[in-house]
C-alpha cells in the first residue's frame, strides 16, 4: 500500500487545482470501498491541505465525506459544496 499512496502522491503533486476538484467530485455517490479508494482518498485530502486548501466542508480530520460534489472558491482557498 506504501508504493501506492507514494504514486497517488506524486499524480496529484503534479495535478492543477481544477483537476484534484474534479477527482474528488469522480468519487461522489460511488458506494464501493477498498483500501486502494482509501489511500486515494488520504493522498488527494493530503494533497489539497498541502496546498493550503480549506478542506473543511468534506473532512473533518478522521473522516472525509462524499455526500456531495465541491467547488473551489479561489477567493478564499477553500472547497464549498457545489450547488
């Protein structure tokens, strides 16, 4: 699982903004779970706060919820739900 979530790092280091969003929102309603969507999950949430996003509308330190799709309101660096 280590060298997995280390190429996840990596794509998503050299990912845009626009594009972390939008692997976030491919994962929304998608009921299926392995720990190969949980090491996807913790390096895209990692990444994001790496870049000082304000992931607060879908992870609340321990769970990461993806009840609903997001936007990145650039004005203030932080993901809001989409409406």
């Amino acid at each position: 699982m280590e060298k997995l979530l280390l190429n996840f790092a990596a794509q998503f280091a050299a990912a845009s903004l626009d594009s972390l969003v939008d692997s976030f929102n491919s994962q929304v309603g998608s009921r299926g779970w392995t720990s190969a969507r949980a090491v996807h999950d913790q390096a895209l949430i990692a990444e994001l706060v790496a870049r000082h996003i304000d992931v607060s509308a879908i992870h609340d330190g321990h769970v990461t919820s993806y009840a609903h799709k997001v936007r990145l309101d650039k004005s203030s660096n932080k993901l809001v739900i989409a409406e």
